[in-house]
C-alpha cells in the first residue's frame, strides 16, 4: 500500500495496483458534503480517470457515516439563495457526482453507515454497493422541504429498485436499512462491517483479473443501454463494441490463455 494522499475532505489510498480507495474524511461530520467536498470530489475523478492503470476506484466513509447529505450548517443559507445562485449551487453538486459516475472504470460504494441526501445520491453512482449492517439510506431532502429528486436519484432509484418502490422511499422519506436494502437490490450484498472493505477490495480483484478494455466498454455499454429508448439501439451500441474489442490485444491473449492453460496477461490495448 502506498501512503495516502490527504485532501481536505476525503484521503486517497492505493492499497493495491490499479485499485484506488476514496474515503470521506469527515467522520466528526458524518462525512456531510459541502462545496469543497464537490470541488475535490470532481478534481480527483478527473484525476483518476486518466490513470492508464486504473482498474477500479472503491468509494466509502471515516468512522460511522458512509454521507450523511449535504451539511446543514452550509444548507442554512440555501433558502436565502436567489434561482440562479441555487442553480448554481446544485449544478456544482452535480458536477461532482456526475464525474464520479462517468469515471471509466467501476466504482464500488463500500456503504459503512448512512447514506442520506445526497450521501444517498452518492452510493447510487456507484456501480456497485456493498454494505455492512449499518448501512441505511434515505432521502432526506424530503423532510426539510426539498424534492428527493436530488443529484440523481429520481434517475437511479427507479431503475434499481423499481418505480413503486422508489416512489414510497421518496415520498416518506424513510430509512431503508441494510437487510432491506439488499432485498430491493439496493445493495449488492451485506456483510460484517470488519470486513466491508476487505469485500469491496476482493471483488476489485475479481474485476482487475478481466480485460481492462472489455470492462471499461461493459461500462459504458450498461450506462449507455439504460438510457437508449429501443433494444434495436441497445444491440447496435453492444455490436460496436464487441467488434472494437475483437481489434485489441486482450482477446486473443485470452484465448491464447485459455489453450495453453495460464491466466491472461492483459494490457487493454
């Protein structure tokens, strides 16, 4: 493991090659996020997704909150904000959830605690979660007079856990806790919390042993295919890739693999 590097509000650790963790660093606070939190949260994303030997980047929280929303002492001066300087304001939020999400190789939400607001909104872009017992989600925004159709998830919430589902956690703005959260699909698995981070890393190496291409155009396939309006469209963005990756390095390594009975040496070239 090489040192971490300390931001202001979260540490970046590199346990493993081509693994990177992003730990919130704001326990006292429960990890609440604030305008230098998205400010860093897109900086680091952009960072890491130039990262040639990135394979996968595994998100979770100091101490016991996953995110606990945006911070209510900076959520204060929200009401007081002219249109503009509220749509500014959110646009700033979504541009750092947005590069989360659209970083290029998966990221797994390691959920320790809550996930409330736009901690909630947070975990879902992810493209995986795993939780431990203390995992609970919620969408917060609801009880203090805003829409829980925040940074995203009125977009994710319906896609995985269905629209009558999604429309009963918004509406009451409820917590849903882990054991719940697992049978909606909400999260992936649960597991003890001493070893939450040890899964989210062993499934980082089950995704780091496949072709760094075929995994990065399953990405965009998936986040693409959940927008497209037709299957016809979905299999065109499918065929292209396929065919693109028939063109690299990685296939033939792996059927060349596969024969002579060894592990595949991929390079995603």
């Amino acid at each position: 493991m090489t040192e971490p590097t300390t931001w202001e509000t979260f540490t970046l650790e590199r346990p493993e090659p081509g693994i990177a963790v992003v730990t919130l660093n704001r326990p006292e606070r429960m990890n609440s996020m604030t305008n230098t939190m998205f400010v860093e949260l897109e900086k680091v994303a952009l960072q890491l997704d130039h990262e040639h030997d990135l394979r996968v980047v595994i998100l979770t929280g100091a101490g016991k909150a996953f995110c606990g929303g945006f911070d209510l002492d900076d959520a204060e001066g929200l009401s007081s904000m002219t249109p503009m300087g509220m749509l500014d304001q959110q646009e700033l939020a979504a541009r750092a959830l947005s590069a989360i999400r659209s970083i290029r190789v998966p990221v797994i939400a390691a959920v320790n605690g809550a996930a409330a607001g736009g901690g909630l909104s947070l975990s879902l872009a992810a493209d995986i979660r795993i939780g431990s017992p203390a995992a609970r989600f919620n969408a917060a925004f609801v009880r203090i007079g805003l829409s829980a159709g925040d940074l995203g998830a009125s977009w994710h919430l319906p896609k995985l856990i269905g629209p009558a589902r999604a429309a009963e956690f918004a509406y009451t703005g409820r917590f849903i806790e882990a054991v719940e959260a697992e049978s909606l699909g909400l999260l992936n698995a649960v597991v003890p919390a001493e070893s939450l981070l040890d899964e989210a890393l062993a499934m980082a190496r089950l995704i780091s042993k496949n072709s760094p291409a075929g995994v990065q155009l399953s990405k965009r396939a998936l986040h693409a295919n959940m927008e497209v309006s037709s299957y016809a469209a979905a299999l065109e963005l499918e065929n292209r890739g396929q065919a693109l990756l028939t063109r690299g390095d990685d296939m033939p390594e792996a059927l060349a693999a596969f024969k002579e009975k060894r592990s595949p040496k991929f390079t995603g070239r």
